[in-house]
C-alpha cells in the first residue's frame, strides 16, 4: 500500500488515489465478476420489486409505498458505490477525479441517512397500524404518507449538503484515502486545515444524524411489543410478520453504522486487507442485497404479485407479438 503523500500546499488537488485496493494482480479477474454480479442482482431486483408495487394496486398502501421509497433509495446507493469499484477493478493507478469523489461522498451519505430515516417512517406506520387500527387510514392518509416520504428524501438532502459545503471548499495536503470509496471523514484528513467550528459541526451532525432517529424508532417499536403483550395471538403474528423484515434492515444497518465508525475512530492497519476491504462495503452492498430478499420473500403478498407480475409479461408479449405483421 502506497504511503501517505503530502503535496505542496500551493498545489491544487485533482484526484485522489484509493489506495485500500493496492495491488490487485490477477484477483482482478475473480473480484469483477463477482462485483458486476452482485450490480446486476441488486437492480434486477429492486426494479422488478418497484414495478411490482408500482403496477399491482393492491399494494397501493402506505407500508408498501415506503418499501418502494426504500427500494428505490437502493438503487440509488448501489450505483452511487458499483461503478466505481467495477471501474477500479481493471485500473493500475486508483484515482479517482476530484469532482466524482465528492460526487460520491454527497450520494453515499444521502443514501444511508435516506436509508435511515425511512426505517422511522415504516416503524411509525406499523406503529399506527397495530397501535391504532381503527384510526389507521385516516391518520396514514396518501396526503400524510406523501408529505412523510417528501421529508424522508428532503431532509436528509439539506442537512448534508451543509456538511458538504464545509467540506468541499478545504485545501487539501494529501490525496491518499485508504479506502475503496471516497469518505468524508477521511478526506477531512487530508485538509491543510480545518477549523474547530467545521470540526465540532461535522461531529455534531454525525452523532446527531445517528442518534435521532433511533428516537422515534424505539417509542414506535416499544409501543408495538406493549400492545402485544396484551393482545390476541392473531395480532402478535400480524406485528411479527410485518415487523420482522424492518427489524432486521435496522440491525444490518446498524452493523453498517458500526463498521464505519470503528474504521473512522480507531486505526486499521493491523485488520487485513481484504477484512478490511469486506468492512469497508459492508453496508453498501449487503443493504442493498438483504433489504429486496426481506420483503420480497417474508412479506407473502409482495412475493405473489411478484411471481404474478413475472408469470404475466412473457404472456402479455407473446400475445402481442402474434398480432405483428412481421416479414421474414
């Protein structure tokens, strides 16, 4: 692995080299596959789990609504990490453009706060749902599931780009991150300097960004298991059955969480490399990959319309192409 380089400070920085990735040699060769696979398999799924939601009207309800918001927010990570990694792959210098890092930096960040804040939106609504089903439809009402989902995408926007603007404007001394992606808090590193105010503002808004949500999420959850503990066995399998996939997408991310901020905190030069590489995407590609097999196959009414959607097309097109007046 390449030493830490320091540049001129009257220099300007134009790239940064990854440099977590060294040597690659010939394991090029058994990774990429495995990379673009796992690409393919992710966007193969969420698009067929969106279009599904998208076209079947009885899954026209707010908890599938947000499980849409959350496959789409997949995507949207997946192929903010990908690319890079498959195009690093077949590289020998592992740069990457000033502007395409923090292009990265904003989109991966987005992502795991957009990922974050829209498990508190499925935990309120199956909150209200076992908490309060009478009052359900009128309390999850389109407008109201609507202006949830605005702010689930919004808020997580506005409150990065401020951190972005701090960050992107530092002059920086070095260009080596010892990471397979851009990371703010390692590019923060390499600044000349950073003020106490940035300093304390960027840490402020990490804990803050972690933290919160975790609020609603426990009040939600907590009133959920004190509701069935006095309840009928019909409505403990309901919490169980919808509340699990949720459950789980929380751990998974908060391992993610937890990786990241051991690898920010404390030095890793001892873990081995390719450890070190697997924690180092952890979150971004096994979100995207475990989130899709949680509710595609624990949530039996997603599932169906899905082997439906799939049973009808091949029909529908073969239907279609028989009344084409095609000439051979």
């Amino acid at each position: 692995m390449p030493p830490f380089e320091r540049a001129d400070n009257s220099s300007q920085i134009v790239s940064f080299v990854l440099a977590a990735y060294g040597d690659l040699g010939n394991l090029r060769y058994l990774y990429s596959p495995i990379i673009i696979f796992s690409y393919l398999v992710i966007i193969c799924v969420n698009v067929l789990l969106i279009t599904t939601i998208c076209i079947e009207r009885s899954l026209h309800e707010p908890m599938y609504v947000f499980i849409c918001s959350l496959f789409v927010n997949e995507l949207y990570g997946s192929t903010a990490v990908f690319p890079c990694l498959i195009s690093q792959m077949f590289s020998d210098t592992h740069e990457i453009s000033f502007a395409y890092c923090f292009l990265q930096i904003f989109c991966l960040y987005t992502y795991a706060n957009v990922e974050y804040w829209n498990l508190v939106a499925m935990a309120y609504d199956r909150y209200v749902s076992i908490c309060h089903p009478l009052q359900y439809h009128v309390i999850m009402s389109s407008g109201r599931v609507c202006r949830i989902i605005l702010l689930v995408w919004l808020c997580p926007f506005i409150q990065f780009t401020i951190t972005y603007c701090l960050t992107v404007r530092l002059r920086f001394c070095g260009n080596f991150i010892d990471k397979v992606y851009c990371d703010l808090h390692l590019v923060n590193r390499l600044a000349c300097s950073v003020s106490n105010v940035d300093d304390i503002y960027i840490l402020v808004v990490g804990v803050v960004s972690i933290t919160v949500p975790l609020i609603p999420i426990s009040f939600s959850y907590l009133k959920i298991v004190a509701v069935c503990l006095r309840s009928s066995r019909e409505t403990r399998l309901k919490a169980v059955r919808t509340c699990s996939p949720q459950v789980v997408s929380l751990v998974n991310l908060s391992f993610g969480f937890l990786f990241e901020i051991i690898q920010a905190g404390f030095p890793v030069t001892h873990v081995p490399a390719a450890l070190h590489i697997i924690l180092s995407v952890y979150l971004m590609v096994f979100q995207p990959l475990l989130n899709p097999v949680l509710y595609g196959l624990s949530l039996s009414k997603i599932r169906n319309m899905c082997v439906k959607l799939l049973l009808r097309r091949p029909k529908f097109l073969w239907k279609n192409l028989d009344k084409l007046d095609i000439a051979w």
